[in-house]
C-alpha cells in the first residue's frame, strides 16, 4: 500500500507533532550556509589580503567569529528535535545509549582528523616529557576544535535537553556563572597562554561551559518552531534575538574598564594582558571613573560587534597598546560570555531569516542544501582540500589570487559532496 492510500487508525497527531517528524528546511540551509561561511573565513583568513571582519581576532566579535556559535545554535536545534523523536520510538534508555555513543564517536573523530605536530623527536624525549606535557599543547591547539566542542558540549546539555525551558536556561546561566568564577581563579590566564605559555583556541577544553550558550539558545529555538500551533511567533524570535545580541554588548561594554590612560600608553606598550582581567582593580576603576567625570557616560560604551577596539593604523592585532586585553571582550580563544551570549542572539536572528525565506517563501540555495545536509563530510573533506589547495596560495597573494584560490578550494570541495549526495551517501557519526 502506498503512502497516499494508507489510512491511519487511533487518534490523528497534532499539528505540532506532525511538524516535529518533517524536515525543517530552514535548518538544512541555515547549517548549509554556516559551513559555507567557515569554509570562506579559514580558507581566506589567513591571507594579508583578507579584510579583518573576515578573520578571528579575540578581541572582538567579526563576521568570522559568528560562525562557530552558528553550529553550536544549529547542533542545539537538531538535538533537542531528534532526540525527542529517538526517545518516542526507541525508549528512553536506548536513546540515551544511542546518543552518548554517537558523541563519544565524534570525540574519536575529532582526535583522528585534527592534526597534532610530534610532541617528541626520540622514545627517550618521549619518556621525558611526560603523559601531560605531551598532551596539553594538543588539548588547547589542536583537539578541542569545532567537532570536539560539538561533541563535549552536546553530552555537557545531555541531563537537560529533555528539560522544561526553564531547567534550560537555568543550566545555561549556571554553566555561565562557573565560566567566569573558573576564568576568575585561573581558566582565563591559562586558555591565554599567560600560566604556560601556549594559547588555546576556541574556547579550549573549558569551551563548553559557555559554548552551551548558543547551543541551548538552538534547543529553545527548536520548542519555538517545532511546537508551534500553526505559525511560529516569529516576532518574539526576534525579540528575543535583539535581547541577547544587547545583553551581549552590554556586557562588553565593561571591557572599556580596562581602557589604558593617554599617559601611560608608551610605558605599558609591552603589557597585553590586564593585570586583573575577570574582575577589575581599584586603578581601573579609578580609571573609568576619571574618564567619565571628564568626558561622560558614552566613554564607558564599548565599539559595536564587528568593530575593532581602538588600535594602531593598520595593525588590528595591537588594539593591547590602547585596551588591555581581559575577559570582558568578545573572545572566541576565551570563550567569554559576552561573546557568546551576543553570538546566540546573532545566531538566532539569522536562523529567522533563513525560516522565513525557506518555510514561508519557498526559497532555496542547492549548495547550501548540499553542504547542511551532509554537514560532517563537508567538513572532513574540506581539510582535505585545504591541504591540496593552500600549497599554490602565498599568504601574501594579491586580493585577487585569494579570491580565484578560494573559488578553487570552494568548488572543489562542493563537487566532491555533492557526489556523495547524487549517490544518497550521507555521513553522520
């Protein structure tokens, strides 16, 4: 019997629930157009050529910077609707069975594809360096990139995703709270560099705390479209998409606590880091407080998401000789709440723009479509061709030769899944 002449027994599902076992298409586009945009910011980012809004710079939110809270939006919003429907037919237990090892397999994806320079010349350099001295360059640098934050902060959401919205957010705001406590005590000196001297990216292994931000944002976002009784409301999206993008900005307007005085700017210019980078000192206090009894409120405003902070002609990377650099700053290597809390606003204000475009207007994009719908091939392959393409592109190539290489490594890797899409090959862990 074929579908269009089956008949149901039992009781109809709702609207909502018939909804909940359709594929959303806004999503597949809004994932698609996230791997697009990674592919477009790692490939060019690296180039003198490339405009800085397309780079990561840790100190304050690019376009580039929007991508990855993107996927963690977009991991939330596929997690919190599958796992409902796994749970409903598989039963609680084995959902959770499923789901764990699923992640623990991305884990070990992770691990395999993220390359690690040799941690030792010899066995014997080996034996001396030690268990964590051989692994905690890798841990900062190298494993814990998007799959492996992908994965450890999906298990970090895993007691709640079931969760009433309220449990959510409250688990958000609590994984929050202990980020900024542990970046007080010693997380964000060392994700920096400032304790060892190596650097972390991405938030480093601590990442998930604040990485749950967009992802649980993405699970809400889920209940709002999934559940919805025809239409979703989309204007308190919205809203609540203006809400976070401003509780975001005004959390990093207490970066300008840390703003360096006219005075003291040649005799600090080796100084990058804030002495007291989570939470201010009396001098930078006394500080701010000077500045607005001479100049006014407006000087403890900090510049708007996708503008630098004040920095030398040309040299965005020494915005340190103006504003030391500290916690309050939208950072992606530290992971900072207000990075992510603006980044999950940012993340869902898109996502509506893609729902209303795709589930209302009809509107589609085939690379787009090509690239979410098989998101982990994508990805793995794009490293692949990265590495075949970059050999031939000199960092310091003319604007234009960036551009003609990245359309190469683009169309490239496009032809390559879109192969395994004609043959129904789809990869998932």
């Amino acid at each position: 019997m074929n579908s269009s002449s089956e008949v149901s027994l039992g009781p109809q599902p709702s609207q909502a629930e018939a909804r909940k076992t359709q594929r959303i298409i806004s999503l597949d586009q809004f994932r698609g157009y996230t791997v697009v945009g990674m592919f477009l910011v790692n490939f060019v980012g690296g180039f003198a050529a490339c405009h800085y809004v397309l780079q990561h710079h840790n100190t304050f939110c690019s376009y580039a910077d929007t991508i990855m809270p993107q996927f963690l939006f977009a991991v939330g919003f596929a997690f919190r609707l599958t796992f409902g429907r796994r749970v409903r037919t598989e039963g609680i237990h084995a959902a959770y069975l499923r789901i764990v090892k699923r992640l623990l397999g991305l884990i070990l994806v992770a691990l395999v594809v993220y390359r690690v320079d040799p941690v030792a010349k010899s066995w014997n350099e080996l034996v001396e360096t030690g268990i964590w001295d051989a692994i905690k360059v890798p841990l900062k640098r190298d494993w814990f990139q998007t799959l492996m934050h992908i994965a450890v902060t999906s298990l970090w959401i895993l007691p709640v995703i079931r969760a009433s919205a309220r449990v959510r957010i409250a688990y958000l705001l609590g994984s929050a709270a202990l980020h900024v406590v542990l970046s007080y005590i010693f997380y964000f000196r060392w994700v920096n560099g400032l304790i060892d001297g190596s650097s972390a990216i991405d938030g480093g292994p601590l990442g998930f705390l604040t990485w749950c931000i967009p992802t649980i944002v993405g699970t809400l976002a889920c209940d709002a479209i999934a559940d919805a009784r025809g239409r979703p409301r989309l204007d308190r999206l919205v809203a609540w998409a203006v809400l976070l993008m401003g509780l975001g900005y005004i959390m990093s307007c207490a970066t300008r606590l840390y703003d360096v005085p006219v005075g003291q700017v040649e005799a600090r210019a080796e100084q990058r880091y804030a002495e007291h980078p989570v939470i201010p000192g009396e001098s930078q206090w006394a500080d701010a407080m000077q500045r607005v009894s001479e100049e006014g409120i407006g000087t403890l405003l900090a510049e708007p998401p996708f503008t630098p902070p004040p920095h030398p002609e040309g040299h965005v990377g020494r915005s340190y000789l103006f504003r030391k650099w500290n916690y309050w700053m939208m950072s992606q290597r530290s992971g900072s709440i207000s990075y992510q809390t603006f980044s999950a606003g940012f993340s869902l204000a898109v996502y509506v723009l893609f729902y209303v475009l795709c589930d209302i207007l009809g509107w589609r994009v085939g690379i787009f479509r090509t690239f979410g719908m098989n998101a982990l091939a994508a990805y793995v392959l794009h490293m692949i061709v990265d590495s075949a393409v970059s050999p031939f592109a000199p960092r310091d190539a003319a604007a234009w030769y960036m551009w003609a290489a990245c359309f190469t490594f683009m169309l490239i890797t496009y032809l390559l899944v879109r192969s395994l899409e004609k043959r129904d090959i789809y990869i998932k862990v």
